[in-house]
C-alpha cells in the first residue's frame, strides 16, 4: 500500500522524507487559515497567519540549497511579502491594543488627548487591513499549495537534475546536527551588542529574527530528538518571547514618540495638556528596562550553564 503524503517518516528517515512531510504538514495548516471565513482579520487569527507563514518561509530559506533556485525563492518572496502586510496589521493591533488598556482610568482630558492618538493609530490600522485584504484578495491559497507541492516533488528523485543521489541521501538526523549549531551561532552572534547597547534597536530586531528559524528548526527535529530537546526548545521559545514582548514596546514608544514630537513642535506650550501621553511613554520605556534585564539575564545564565553544548547534545 502507499503511503499517505502525511506518513511520519522513520526517525532514521531521509532529510527529503522529511522535508516533504513537514512542509506539507505546515502547508495545510497556512492554506486552512488562508481560507477561514469567520472573522479572518480578528488580531489572533492574523498572528496565527502570520506565524505559519514564518514557519513555512524559514524551511524554504535553510534547506533553500535542496531546491530548484528560482521557484524556491519566488515561493519565499510572496510568502515574505505575505509576512510583511500581516506584520504591519498586527504591530497596529498591539500598540492600539495597549493604548486602550491605559486609557481606562483617566480623567476626561487625559482620555480625550489619548483618544487622539488612538484615532490616528486607528487610521493607519484601517490602511494596513485594506492592504492586507487587496493582498489576500489575488493571492490564490491554492496555487500556493500547487508551487509548494512542485517544489516538494523534486525531493523525490522526480527532477533528477536538481542535485546529485548521494545528496538525497543525507539523513535528517544528520543534517539537523550542522543545521542546530549554525542556527544558533547566527542568533547568539549579535549578544554582546545587544547586550551591551541596549537602545541599538536595529541589532535587537537582527538578533530576534535570527532566532526565529532556530525555533522553528527545533521544532520539527523534536520528533527524531529527546525530551532534552524539546527543554532546549522551550528556553528558546521563553527567549523569543521576551523580545517578542519588548519589540512590541518598541513599537508602542516609537508611536508615542513620533506623536509628542509632532504636536510640541509646533507649540512647546502643548507639553502640559499632553502630558498623560508623556507618562505613559515613561512607562513603556521602564516595562521595557525590565524585560531587557530579565533577557541579559537569561543570556548571562546561558553562558555560565554553557546552553549551546545542552542544544547540541539534545539532538546528537
């Protein structure tokens, strides 16, 4: 009998055997979401799209050598352009989303002051979500199933062209055991200038990409690897989310900062009636202090515990 497309592969099973499984694994669920009709622009349902797309956009980029070079990166620019329009929907719900969270106990003025930041965040939300609706509005779930599937089907030895049989041989433990180290070598490689530059926000976003196919590379070795490996994972996972969190901070002061800084300039004597909004940009900046503590201190412990020899050791 044939096996079904979605077969776990043996443990000691090929890196192509395994590719082709979770890429249509991942390929399902993005298309699934893509096609969901209740509230498709809700804030959870646009961070979940948003996160598959990831997903599915980081196996193309680090096997991206196992693939016909022109369509695979084709597939990888429409699923970052598809990233890009859901990431700009979703950094609007989050800094509005802590807007309105700070306008519940306010006086009357304080709340009509923030209600106009709102109104303009609001604006460009609503710009985002026609960009993001005209997007999705031509791109065809479909054929994006139909040009992943093309790509997965040169792992099966069918475009013999595309690399040597030796190469289709390498085994997925194998491959995942160079893939881990690399991964995190391109995420820890920005540490020290995070670490020690803190207001360096460009190196901050650097590093929290690069950790982000490093999760997702943990992810699908988790069923070849031990229960040390899905320990490693969660540390991982704890990590991006801290910067997640910071990041969204980050957003919320550059919103508030770009704000003030427009209204006062024309008339410095508006600092006093705004001065809700530069208390609340005072409190974002301390939030963000103390989760950027907690993550040196995460990184500190990291060293000291040496958790890159845990990591490789988790999937030897």
């Amino acid at each position: 009998m044939r096996s079904s497309l979605h077969d776990t592969p043996s443990p000691d099973g090929t890196l192509d055997a395994w590719l082709a499984y979770v890429i249509q694994i991942k390929l399902d669920v993005l298309v699934a979401l893509l096609k969901e009709k209740n509230d498709p622009f809700a804030m959870e349902h646009v961070h979940k799209l948003r996160v598959n797309a990831r997903r599915l956009e980081a196996i193309f980029r680090v096997f991206e050598g196992r693939f016909p070079r022109k369509k695979v990166r084709q597939l990888r620019e429409e699923l970052r352009a598809m990233i890009g329009f859901l990431g700009d929907v979703r950094e609007n719900d989050v800094v509005l989303e802590m807007l309105e969270r700070g306008a519940g106990t306010l006086r009357a003025h304080d709340k009509f002051i923030l209600g106009i930041l709102l109104a303009q965040v609001s604006r460009r939300q609503k710009k985002g979500l026609r960009r993001l609706r005209a997007y999705l509005k031509i791109m065809r779930p479909q054929e994006l199933k139909r040009r992943a599937r093309e790509l997965t089907s040169t792992l099966s030895g069918k475009a013999a062209n595309v690399r040597s049989r030796s190469k289709s041989r390498i085994l997925f433990r194998d491959a995942m055991r160079e893939v881990i180290p690399r991964l995190f070598g391109e995420f820890m490689r920005f540490e020290e200038r995070v670490r020690d530059h803190p207001k360096r926000l460009e190196e901050f976003h650097d590093m929290r990409v690069a950790g982000k196919p490093l999760r997702y590379m943990m992810e699908i070795v988790l069923p070849v690897a031990g229960t040390r490996a899905k320990k490693c994972l969660r540390e991982i996972e704890a990590f991006l989310t801290e910067m997640g969190a910071i990041h969204d901070l980050d957003v919320a002061i550059e919103t508030i900062a770009d704000y003030l800084e427009e209204v006062t300039s024309y008339d410095p004597a508006m600092k006093q009636g705004v001065g809700v909004l530069f208390r609340l940009l005072e409190e974002q900046r301390r939030r963000r202090e103390v989760l950027f503590r907690k993550l040196c201190a995460t990184l500190q412990r990291w060293d000291r515990e040496n958790f890159r020899s845990a990591l490789i050791q988790s999937i030897a």
